[in-house]
C-alpha cells in the first residue's frame, strides 16, 4: 500500500533548489590541513571550531581553524569525488592547488568561493 505525500512535502521539494555542495581545505594551527565537504561551510567549520556538535575528531582541540580554500561544485557525487581525490594528494600538491594550480586535481569545472568564507 502506497501512502500518499503530503502537499507540503510536495511544495518543499518543488520549491527547494538543489543543494550546492563544498569541497574545502581547512588549516589548523599545527599548519595541518583537513579537506571534507558540506553543503554550509560556515556551519562545519563552527562544527569542527566546537561551536556545534558533529566536527570531525581529528580536528578537536586543534583550533583555531581557518578555510585555505573552498570550491563549490555541481553535485554530491562531484564533491566526494573531488574530496576523495584531494584526500590522496601529497602535503606539497595540497598547497599548490590552494595556490591555484587546479589541473592537479582535474576539476576545471569548480567555482571558488573561499573568499566568502574567510570573513564571515
């Protein structure tokens, strides 16, 4: 037996826009990097700060931590790819990709954004 949706579970899914998803790199202060993704940037890295529950326990008591780069990509499936890519890199290759060099990672279609982050 089918159950039948309700009309506002109905408009919420019209109505709601797609997730934008994150892949970022963030900096501790013992110069270590930590790359995840999220939907809300501004929200994991309060998470991971200790601010809200659910950081990652790699993070904790590691603070303060700062975005060194955030890219916003098309979908979640891009964004574990991408995460799952720059996770394997050597420190080195990291940092040039903060840099800027993004044919290390492959990924012409990323739009940075860290810009947006860094302040607020």
């Amino acid at each position: 037996m089918k159950l039948a949706t309700s009309i506002s579970a109905l408009r919420e899914n019209e109505d709601s826009p797609p997730s934008l998803w994150h892949v970022y790199i963030v900096q501790n202060r013992l110069n270590q990097l930590y790359t995840g993704i999220t939907t809300d940037p501004a929200r994991r890295l309060r998470q991971h700060s200790g601010s809200l529950s659910g950081g990652a326990r790699s993070l904790k008591g590691k603070g303060p931590l700062v975005f060194r780069l955030v890219l916003q990509v098309a979908d979640h499936s891009t964004a574990l790819k991408l995460e799952r890519t720059i996770k394997k890199l050597p420190r080195s290759d990291k940092l040039a990709v903060i840099a800027g060099h993004f044919e290390i990672i492959g990924q012409p279609a990323v739009k940075i954004v860290t810009r947006d982050f860094l302040l607020g």
